[in-house]
C-alpha cells in the first residue's frame, strides 16, 4: 500500500520525471504528466513517443525504474493514449 496521498505524490513525481525527460527528448519525444490516482502515474507520450514501438519498454523499464528507486517500489506508470480527455474519465 502506497504511504503517500496522491496530492502529495505529484510535486516528487514530476522531479523524478524530469530527470528522465532527456532520454526521450534525445529521440524526438516526450510526455505530458497528466496526474496522480491511486498511486498510479499518467502521463501521455508525445512526439517520436507517441506511437513508438519501444515506448512501453522505455515506460516501464526507464521511467517507472527511476519513479520507484526515488518514491516508492509499488508506484507504476501508464502512458494514456487519449491525453487529458481519457485522464479526466478514470
């Protein structure tokens, strides 16, 4: 179970994110932090990202990775398709 309220966890997931963003900018990418619920990450890749077929290896195992070694081992990240429209329906 998560420690952290999900308010409390968006000023310390973006930091971490922005540590990452190089990697993705480096390609041509890089994403939109959409928000926090239940623990979970969202945020929507975009440029080279968007459609790529590595982005799910690159979310899981290089963003994830680094969300879990600075915040928590059980936060999780899930790229959403649909951006803001389909963060504003969960």
């Amino acid at each position: 179970m998560m420690p952290f309220s999900d308010e409390e966890l968006i000023n310390p997931v973006k930091k971490s994110l922005e540590k990452s963003l190089p990697i993705l900018e480096r390609d041509g990418g890089g994403l939109e932090f959409l928000g926090v619920k239940n623990g979970i990450v969202y945020v929507h890749l975009i440029g080279a990202c968007k459609g790529c077929a590595s982005s799910g290896i690159t979310l899981k195992y290089s963003l994830e990775r680094q969300l879990k070694i600075d915040i928590h081992p059980e936060i999780s990240i899930v790229n959403l398709e649909g951006g803001e429209q389909e963060f504003a329906r969960l």
